[in-house]
C-alpha cells in the first residue's frame, strides 16, 4: 500500500495536479470549478491580504482575479503550472488595486531600485486602522513594516517567506530572475527586522549594527528565546 | 581552494565571493538559511560569519525575521467569497444585480456552456439554509427533547431539505424577482417550502436524510454522536433513477397540498420529533438508494483513499456493502479531510454524501465496526508547507497495536472523549 501510495503522489507531484480539473471546469463543470476555487482560496486570499493589506481590498482582489481566471480558462495553455498562471493574475490584480489607490507611478522603483527598501514616499497608508486581528492574523507591526516595503520587495517575501512558494514560481509569478527573488527577500527581511527592531521585537537590528559594528552586545544574538512582540 | 584561515581584511582569494560583506552575496545568504548550499560554500559563509560580527548579527536577524513570518498563520478567505464568485460566473446578468466590483463591470459572457450542469450559486440559497435551521432549531430547543437521535433527524432532514430547495431554485434563477430577493426573507421562505415540500416527503418516505455540501458536513460531523457514514457514489445523473433530480417537476403539481405539511412542520417542528421519540421515523423502509459506481471508478476512489490517507480497507466482514475504510477525524481537522475526499470526489467525478445512519441492510456490519472501535486508527493532517497544492498530508496512528486482536476492550477512543468523530467511508461499487 505504501509503495502505490509514494507511486501516486510522485506522478501526481510531477505533473499539474489542477489540469484534470482545468479540463472539466473549460467544459462547464461547475463542481470542478468549485474544487479548483477550494484548492486555491487559501493562498489566493493570503496573498492579496498581505499584498494589500487589508481583508476588504484583498477580498475584492481575490474575487476579481478568481473571475479573471476562470472566465479566461481557455486561454491558459498548460506552460506553466495552473498555480503559477492563477497567482499572477492575483499579483497583478492587487498591484493594479495599490495602483489606484496611489497615483504615482511605480513600475519604474520596482524594476530599478534595489539599492534598498523604499523611503517614506512608497508607503501605502490602508487608511483603515484597527483591524480586526481575527480578519489579520498579524501584529500591526509586522503588517505595518510589511506595507512600508517597496512592493517588490512585499511581493517576494510574501509569496515566499509567508506562504511558502518555491523561489523558482515566486520568480515565474513575478516575472523575474530566481536570484532576483532572493536577493529581494533578504533586503526585505533586513528593513522588516529594522522596523520590528525599532517597535521593541526581540531581533537584532541590522542597521545599528553596521553603523556601529564592533561595538555589539554580543548577548542579544545569543538570546534566540522566542518572543516576538 | 576555499579561502579557508582568511580574515577579512585579507584581501580577494580563491572564491572571493564570501569575503565581502553579506549584503555582496545576499541570494547565498538566503539559501544559506534554507540549508541549501553546498558544503564547500556553507563552509565558507560560516567562516566569514565567525570572524565578521557585523554579518554575524544580520544573519541573526535573517534568519529571526523569516522564522517570524513562515509561522505566520494563514487566514481563512471570507465565507462568502466562493458565493460571490462563483454567483457571478453562473449569473453574470443578473437583472438588477450591482456590478461585481467597483469602478468597472466585467462584460457578461454567454452562459450556456455554465448552465449545462445546473448547480445554482444563488446568494438566495444561503438565505435559505439560514432560516430553516433557525425554525428547525428553534423547535428542537422548545421541545427540550434529549433524544439525540431525534435530534440529528430534524437537522439533517432540515439540511436534505434545503439541499433540494437549492435544486429548486434553479427555477428561482430563471426568475428575475426571485433572485433579487435578499431582502425579501419572508419571500424566500415560501419559495423554499415550497421546494422542498417533494424532497420532505420523499425523506420521509424512502431515502434517508443525505449532507453533500461541505460545510454543512462539518457541521453535521462536530455534533455527530455516533459514527458518521460518507458514501462515494455514482453521480445522480449517472444512475438509472435519480433521486430528486427529476422529481422537481412532477412535484409542482402537488406543491400546494405538500407546501403546507411541510410548514406544519417546520412550524411545529419541535413537537413532531418528541412524540415520535422513539427513533429516526424512516427506520423500516431502504434508508438509501445506492447509486453504484463503475468498478473503474470504484477502483480509483479505493486507491486514491488509500493513497492519500494512509488508511487501509476494513476486512470484508466489516465492509458495509462495499470497499469501507474508517477513521477517527479530529473536530478541529474536520476540513482538511474533508477537503481531500472533496477533492477525490471532483478528480473522479463521483458523488459524496454523508449520512448519519448506515444503510438498512448494513445495520449488523456497521454495528461490528462500533464493537471494534479501538482498532480504528486516528487520522491526523500534516500541513504541507509546500509546493502545496493540496494543502495537507494524512498519517494515521493506531491505539491497539496491530499484532493484539481482541485487546480492544476498554480501550478509550477519541470519540469517547469528544475530540474526534468516527468516519466510516464507504464506496459503492
């Protein structure tokens, strides 16, 4: 039983395991449609939460990129997987959301500066305060230091540190080079470690340390415990 | 060839990359945290963070910051999300209906290809389902019946009930006043009387009380006393007489005269279960209509169960009429597993339903399976971090030990303590 059980999970981990229900929602099957919306809410939603960082904007995101994708399912063509194909759609679908809620141009930051985390001229104000943490999940810390990171940047460690995508679909999602992704997460974590440094989290704050490198409390690093905020 | 002994100040040798400072080889340090370098390169990164502080303290807060966020926890997308979706699709000309968002309107698109297998994604259904539970509910409250089995009858005939109202609108769909009604409660609830009226007496009658939306499942499973039956089963469409499916247009004639049992009923809801206390009313005739699946199909169903959950078959003798595995689901992994036989039950086209009782004919087997409850492995779901389509992987872990037949007795099962419902999945071949 075990060796038909590692059989069928290699085959299904090889190909798409959406295409079936691809295949049958194309046709008008509506119970595959349902199943293909169930397999994906999760990450969907979280991501536009995350990405826009509110629940009314990021249910509004879903929904248009969940419509999005499956009025267009004729035009997916099997290159990349379904998850990669539908998630960009999502991406998109939240950056044109950000987008309209600020006017200033952004493609231009996100292609170009890497130099670091933006500066206060990127910050995406939700305007709405006191959320809900059962809407959330988060710490208005972390949620707020996540909306301060130049989008690029968001998009990366969200889709990667938050909800666990590979660098490899992150990078295909965001149309970008795999070392593109990394590099982006890590500046990502170091302004979020700043910004969490600075409210009181228990992190090591990576600026203060190369403006005065030498002169560290060795002990904070060592005091690994758990704490968070 | 790895610039071990090096200090920093030491200037570029051999693979020079590691003796910049982090920010130079920052893709490595994120694969360093992922424990993905080779050992010649994680050797060299370790080396430089020994004798470099600075790096030091900032791989530190690498390494805090990503641990932060991977156990961030996911939230759950709004309830109605599926509804507004998928109610736009299936009726994107909704006469009256707001644009789906704001600032613009999808063009509508031509449903024929959508309508051609009917499942109606009415926000009106929702409705529905709400206030029926509420009446049922509310009679079974007043009639401060403890009689549990009585209990579960009313709700889950409450819940086949607006299962069939859900069919039933479909005519609702096709008129325009009826779907704009989520004001109009009082509206809707004699739409959905009169629905049901037919698929009432036809519970009453022959089949028994049957669950195949999802959350109703759940709900039913949490509160679930007894062992719970989940049936794969061909699809109504599929079988030679499909229960209810047809019976919605023969039924509009005696509508008025059934309309009117079935509110008494809903009304006195409270009453009719407590005098009748003595069990589930419907005991003496066929409690299901088995739709058999393809042996094909059948045998896709057994091993892709088996695949996924680790479970194995019962032995013959305590198969409830076909191919039967069983386990004890955690209340609080009630989803996850659920989620996996929907997923089952959509890769292979085949129904799902959920009965509380186990079939008229199965009665004694699935009377053994409960005498030999101790031997019913737990099922316990594994949040998969990733690629992740399906979200969850299934182990199962046994109370008595394979090799001890007939140790079992006395052995407290998860069911016993109220953490867990015992799951008998059946596949009707």
């Amino acid at each position: 039983m075990r060796a038909v059980a590692e059989r069928l999970n290699t085959s299904l981990h090889v190909r798409d395991p959406d295409l079936f229900l691809v295949r049958l929602a194309r046709e008008g099957d509506t119970d595959a449609l349902s199943e293909l919306y169930r397999r994906h809410e999760r990450r969907v939603y979280n991501l536009a939460l995350r990405t826009v960082g509110n629940p009314w904007d990021a249910a509004d995101v879903a929904q248009e990129a969940f419509i999005k994708a499956f009025r267009n399912l004729d035009s997916f063509k099997g290159e990349s997987l379904f998850s990669t194909w539908l998630h960009r759609i999502v991406v998109n679908a939240a950056y044109d959301l950000l987008r309209r809620q600020r006017p200033e141009p952004i493609d231009e930051e996100i292609l170009n500066d890497l130099s670091g985390p933006a500066g206060p001229a990127s910050v995406v104000g939700s305007g709405r305060e006191g959320i809900d943490p059962a809407l959330d999940g988060i710490s208005d810390p972390l949620r707020d230091a996540l909306m301060r990171l130049n989008e690029g940047f968001r998009f990366a460690v969200v889709l990667c540190d938050l909800l666990g995508f590979p660098y490899g679909e992150a990078a295909e999602i965001l149309g970008v080079q795999e070392g593109t992704i990394k590099s982006r997460i890590f500046r990502a974590r170091e302004a979020l470690a700043e910004a969490l440094a600075d409210v009181g989290y228990d992190i090591p704050s990576p600026r203060n340390r190369r403006r005065a490198e030498g002169v560290t409390s060795a002990g904070e690093i060592g005091e690994q415990d758990e704490t968070e905020g | 060839m790895k610039p071990r002994g090096n200090s920093l100040d030491s200037g570029p040798t051999g693979s020079g990359k590691f003796n910049r400072h982090i920010e130079g080889w920052d893709a490595y340090a994120v694969d360093y945290l992922d424990g993905r370098l080779s050992p010649d390169d994680k050797a060299a990164v370790e080396q430089h963070l020994a004798e470099c502080q600075a790096c030091a303290v900032r791989m530190a807060a690498q390494q805090r910051v990503a641990s932060l966020l991977q156990r961030t926890p996911d939230v759950e997308p709004p309830e109605d999300l599926e509804d507004r979706i998928l109610g736009e699709l299936l009726f994107p000309m909704r006469p009256g209906a707001e644009p789906a968002f704001r600032g613009r309107k999808l063009e509508p698109q031509p449903k024929p290809t959508w309508s051609r297998r009917f499942r109606p994604w009415i926000p009106v259904t929702a409705v529905v389902v709400v206030v029926l539970m509420g009446i049922v509910t509310f009679g079974v409250l007043k009639s401060n019946s403890n009689n549990l089995a009585s209990r579960q009858e009313a709700s889950t005939t409450a819940q086949v009930a607006t299962d069939r109202a859900s069919a039933g609108s479909t005519f609702a769909g096709a008129a325009p006043t009826m779907t704009t009604a989520g004001a109009a409660v009082t509206t809707t609830v004699v739409a959905a009387a009169t629905t049901t009226s037919a698929s009432t007496k036809q519970t009453l009658t022959g089949a028994q009380a049957v669950i195949r939306d999802p959350k109703q499942m759940v709900r039913a499973l949490e509160s679930a006393a007894g062992p719970a039956y989940i049936s794969f089963q061909a699809l109504p469409s599929e079988a030679g007489t499909p229960p209810g499916g047809t019976a919605a247009d023969d039924t509009t004639t005696e509508t008025n005269v059934a309309a009117t049992e079935t509110t008494q009923e809903a009304a006195t809801g409270g009453t009719a279960p407590a005098g009748s206390s003595a069990g589930p009313p419907a005991t003496e005739t066929p409690l299901y209509t088995a739709d058999t699946l393809s042996p094909a199909k059948a045998d896709e169903v057994i091993s892709q169960v088996a695949a996924f959950t680790t479970l194995e078959q019962l032995p013959p003798e305590l198969s409830v009429g076909g191919p039967t595995f069983a386990a004890y689901v955690s209340h609080k992994q009630l989803n996850a597993f659920l989620d996996l036989l929907f997923s089952i039950k959509a890769s292979i086209q085949t129904d799902l339903a959920l009965q509380m009782y186990p079939d008229d004919d199965a009665t004694e087997t699935a009377g053994m399976i409960v005498q030999n409850k101790a031997f019913v492995p737990v099922i316990i779901a594994h949040v998969v971090p990733q690629p992740a389509v399906n979200r969850y992987s299934f182990t199962t872990s046994t109370l008595v030990p394979a090799n001890q037949e007939g140790a079992g007795a006395g052995v407290a099962t998860p069911d016993d303590e109220g953490t867990h419902v015992l799951i008998v999945i059946l596949v009707r071949r």
